[in-house]
C-alpha cells in the first residue's frame, strides 16, 4: 500500500501515547516507515492501512495540527484522536476502552447567552467496526467522552461533570480533533485508553498505567483496521 491509498490517521495528543502505539505495533511485527509532513513527523503502517502522528497537547494545538494534516493529506477519509483518560464511570476499569459516541465541549463557557455545549458525534461506521471486535482481557465501552482543556482532580469535580454532561470518560483533546474534521468534511472518532478515576491521584495514576491503556488501545486498533485493510 502506497501513502497515497492510506485513509486512516490516528493522532495522539502526547510523544509517550505515539510511541507507546508505535511500540506495540512494532512488536506484532509490523513494519514502519517515518515521514515528515513539513515539521509533523508521522509513521506509515501500511499493513494497518494507517498513518500515527502526534496532535498536540490541548484542544487548541490538537485542532491545528489535524487540520495541518488534512490539508498535507486530503486522501485521509477518517482521523482517529487516540490517547488516555479518567473514568467517570464506576463502570469502567483501568486499562479499558472508551469508543466515543460523542464528544462534548465540556469548557465552552458561554455567558450572553444560553446554550447546550457543543457535542460531536462519533463516526457510525467506525463505533460499529469497534463495537463488533472481539473481545480481549478488557472492555470496549462506547459512550460520551467530554473534552476540555481542564486536569479532573477531584471526586468532586469528576461528579460535577459527569452529571452536566452524561459522559463516561474525561480528557483534553477531542473535540479539537472534531472541529477539524468537521470543518474539512472528514469522519472522526475518539478513543481513549483509561489511566485513572480522575481524582487527586490522577498524575500518578496516569504515569503509572500509561502503558497499558495505549498498549489495549494499539492492540483494539490493530484488530479494527485489519479488517479494513
């Protein structure tokens, strides 16, 4: 498969989520090849049909460098925001899946007037495809994530949010991601790799189980896209 055929872009927000996702790769036996699109250096898995790079931390620099992309790459058909995030949902364990059936803007903070926050659906097409996977030593869950450039710290906060937006998970990125795409007229989805139960314990809880939760995502993706390829 030449670059010109891939569809697929996964983009991490941070340098460890990439290379946690390169890495596992990697060690299935699947080749790379690097690239740099002007300063964005990617990795082309052609085996997966896809192309990884990193987006940026926050939602600011993440929608600027998916749409960068889109425009070196208007071939790509869907972008993929994959990295981590804190449960909150007791439903969820460390090291499980969320499939986002949409993102929600939990941080646009109108004050003239009133308005519901900004939601962005996930890709039907893509939530299916992952949804009928089949299964692994954690869960695939698909619910709402909710996107804001805000750390969750507290129990207190972590309830705050989960009741004014119904989502099951929390991270910074996604909806960055989702203005891009719909701006470009592309198909988007989120995912996110729990870390942590977004409390006071949340960084270190994060560093800690990094590895796993990109380690179930790499391995959740290379079973989608294979069936794709």
């Amino acid at each position: 498969m030449t670059i010109k055929a891939l569809q697929t872009a996964i983009l991490t927000p941070l340098e460890e989520e990439l290379s946690a996702l390169v890495f596992y790769w990697e060690q299935l036996g699947l080749k790379k090849q690097k690239l740099y699109l002007g300063s964005l250096e990617a990795f082309e898995f052609s085996e997966l049909g896809l192309l990884a790079a990193r987006g940026g931390h926050g939602k600011a620099q993440f929608g600027i460098q998916s749409q960068f992309l889109l425009c070196q790459m208007p071939q790509i058909e869907l972008l993929v925001c994959a990295g981590a995030a804190g449960a909150l949902s007791n439903m969820l364990a460390i090291g499980d899946i969320v499939v986002a059936s949409e993102t929600i803007e939990h941080d646009y903070n109108l004050k003239f007037v009133s308005r519901p926050l900004p939601r962005f659906l996930g890709d039907p097409q893509a939530i299916a495809a992952l949804q009928s996977l089949p299964a692994f030593d954690f869960q695939i869950q698909c619910g709402a994530i909710a996107s804001g450039d805000e750390d969750i710290v507290t129990v207190a906060r972590g309830k705050e949010l989960k009741q004014s937006t119904g989502c099951i998970a929390v991270a910074w990125e996604g909806a960055g991601g989702a203005r891009a795409c719909n701006f470009s007229q592309k198909r988007y989805i989120e995912l996110r790799g729990i870390t942590d139960t977004a409390n006071c314990n949340a960084a270190a809880d994060f560093a800690v189980n990094l590895t796993l939760a990109m380690s179930n995502l790499a391995q959740a993706i290379a079973h989608w896209q294979k069936t794709n390829v």
